[in-house]
C-alpha cells in the first residue's frame, strides 16, 4: 500500500513555488501510482494553530504525481472558500498531503469510527429531490471535537442542504468510510529539505 510520504508533500510545494516563479515543478521522487488523494494548505498566524488556507483532492484513483501537482495548485488557489494564497504567505504555510484507502459502505450513518475514517455521504434532499453528497477527511471530525451525529450532520450542510435535519433523514444516508495515510510538512521544514538536497539557499526558492 502507497502511504503519504514527505517526498509527495515537497512535491506540492515544489509545484507552488514554481507557479509563482513561473518554472516547472523538478521531478518528483515517489513512484506513480494509482489513489484518491486530497492537499491541505494551512497557514501559521501569529504563533497560533494554523488556519485551513485550501482543501481540495478527489475520491477517485488517479496517477499520483499528476494528481499532486493539478491538487497543490487548485487547493491553494482555487477552493472557493478562501481567497488565493499570495508568493508573501509561503514562509507560513504547511502543506498536508492524504492518500485514502480502504473504502467500505458503512451499514448505517453510525458505522465509523472517529480519527479514523474519513467519510463519504449521499442522500436525497426533501425539500427539492436533489442528490447531495460531501465528504470529511478522517482528521476532521477529531480535530473539531465532534460526535458522531453532529460531524454528520456538519456533512449535510457542507453536502448544501439547509433544512431541518431530522432522524428519518439521516438513516436515508448513504456512507461510504475510508481511511488515508497523512503527511504533514512546513515551509521551514520544506526549505531545509531543499537546502539539504539541492544546495539551494532558502531565499531562492520564493524568488528571491
């Protein structure tokens, strides 16, 4: 099983930094291989914990090295809840990439464990027949401190249904559970890497 590793995750920042500088992106040292995988920009502001910057990935397997690099850009500057990263807020950025596996259909909207599976629901709004669906990552509902019942029901608004949530509805949800392996790396940890491997000076790799 391919795991996240810290070569996939200098890879999206190795993709950022040549975006900005307009270059491309050196080779990446992991294999190709086939996964659903997802890329998280965080930013570092004033010492405190970092604040979600982009998350974007897909639940389909696609060729890794393809998907890191089209996911580092779109993450970090097309996830329409954030504005675009600018070249200035690398320094304080950590990148966390996820590769998921193992999906399984939960036999109901309960059967997940929380800080292990990562979720998957379908369902069918009432108010307009519409199909909604949306996933979490299996940190999410950990990381927020959540129970099950309320990272569901958290789900059904990101999925965009704004009604009122009630039992019979959640036991029409379809849920798929995954799990991934993350990897999590700075931008400080990302430019000693560099410096290390490639003799660069960190200043060179914003530009200057």
């Amino acid at each position: 099983m391919v795991s996240a590793n810290r070569e996939m995750a200098v890879y999206c920042f190795d993709t950022l930094v040549a975006h900005y500088n307009s270059e491309e992106a050196p080779p990446p040292a992991f294999d190709e291989g086939q996964h659903p995988l997802f890329v998280t920009w965080k930013k570092m502001v004033n010492g405190g914990e970092p604040c979600l910057r982009g998350c974007i990935g897909t639940l389909e397997a696609q060729c890794l090295i393809n998907g890191f690099r089209d996911y580092a850009l779109t993450s970090a500057l097309k996830d329409r809840r954030f504005p675009p990263i600018q070249p200035k807020e690398l320094p304080s950025l950590e990148c966390t990439v996820s590769v998921l596996t193992d999906y399984e259909t939960a036999n109901n909207y309960l059967d997940w464990e929380i800080g292990k599976h990562g979720l998957i629901i379908e369902f069918i709004d009432p108010n307009n027949n519409i199909r909604r669906s949306a996933t979490y990552l299996p940190e999410v509902a950990a990381h927020e401190g959540w129970t099950k019942v309320e990272a569901i029901d958290s789900l059904m608004r990101k999925a965009g249904y704004s009604g009122h949530i009630f039992e019979s509805l959640r036991n029409s949800i379809q849920l798929t559970r995954y799990q991934s392996t993350i990897f999590t790396m700075t931008y400080s940890d990302y430019a000693l890497y560099v410096e290390a491997t490639r003799g660069a000076a960190p200043a060179s790799i914003i530009g200057g």
